[in-house]
C-alpha cells in the first residue's frame, strides 16, 4: 500500500493557494498540486517547490513580471558590463532581446516543460528549435522556441549534441515520449 495523499487544500503559500492533488507526479516522484494564484491563474507545483528554503515558488509567475522591472534591463541593469562588446553579448546571449524572447517563450508555454508537463518554474529552459549558432536570423523568433525543463532539455542535448540542432531533431525527440 502507498503512502497516504496529504490533503493540503486550502493551504498558502506566497501567493498561492493549493485547489487539490492531481493524479500527476514529477520527475521526483512527488505528487503535483493544483494551485490557484491570487492574480487568478492556476498553475501545478509540487510541494517542494513551495517550501524549498532558497527560491520557493511563491506565485504562477505573475509576482517575478511585477518585481522585476522592463527597464531593468540592458545598460539600465545594475550587472551591465561596459567593457563587452555587443557580439560578445549575443554569444553569451546576454542582450535585451533575447531576454524578451525567453520571456516570451515561458508565457506563450504557460511556464510549463512542453515534454513532459513540469511547471514548477525556476528549472525551465527556452530551447531553439533550430540551433541558435547557425541560424542567426532565428535566434529570437517565438516561433524558434520552445519551454523545457531542465531535464528534458539535457536529454535532448544528450540523444542529439549541442551543435546544429533542428526542429526535426525535436519533432523525433518530442514523439518518443
């Protein structure tokens, strides 16, 4: 017999509150919870993810967009450094816009690993499609990206290398689930 599910319903934390346990486990094996954000959102999180000593998830994401400024970015962010040049940025990919590419990336994916599903946040990657090396006129189209977790997106890279990727390659990645 498994262990017994906790009914933490009801429970806050930061911003959100846990609805119910759904039948979804993570990576972990830890049961995912269905939380409501203050802002209205729903979102799924593991418990651990809301009481982690450093960095719990504390909203769907909706708190992060607040406390961090759109001109905190760029020469205006505290961590600039006047002495790169700006294709040194690009290949760091430490520019502007590619910030707001990953950004958009995570909200047009809901925050959530479009492999298998994991949307605790703080893990989350945005993947190029097609490599960001050899397709420079792609680096920041939405449509080049996608959300993966961490996991997943070591995965890929281990099945098919970190050079000259292409959306074929995740196609077949993203159908052997």
């Amino acid at each position: 017999m498994g262990r017994p599910k906790l009914d933490r319903a009801g429970q806050r934390f930061g911003r959100l509150t846990i609805v119910e346990a759904t039948d979804q486990r993570s990576s972990r094996g830890e049961i995912r919870w269905l939380c409501r954000c203050d802002c209205g959102k729903e979102t799924i999180i593991t418990p651990g993810d809301l009481i982690k000593k450093y960095g719990p998830t504390k909203s769907c994401g909706c708190l992060r967009k607040e406390l961090v400024p759109p001109h905190y970015s760029g020469k205006d962010n505290p961590n600039w450094n006047f002495n790169k040049t700006n294709e040194e940025r690009r290949s760091d990919r430490k520019y502007p816009k590619y910030n707001e590419w990953r950004i958009k990336v995570f909200e047009r994916d809901n925050y959530t690993c479009q492999h298998c599903g994991d949307s605790k946040g703080g893990n989350l990657v945005a993947h190029h499609l097609n490599s960001y090396t050899n397709n420079v006129k792609q680096r920041t189209l939405l449509e080049n990206g996608i959300t993966l977790c961490e996991t997943c997106h070591k995965d890929f890279h281990h099945q098919y290398g970190y050079r000259d990727n292409t959306i074929e390659q995740y196609k077949e990645f993203s159908n052997g689930k």
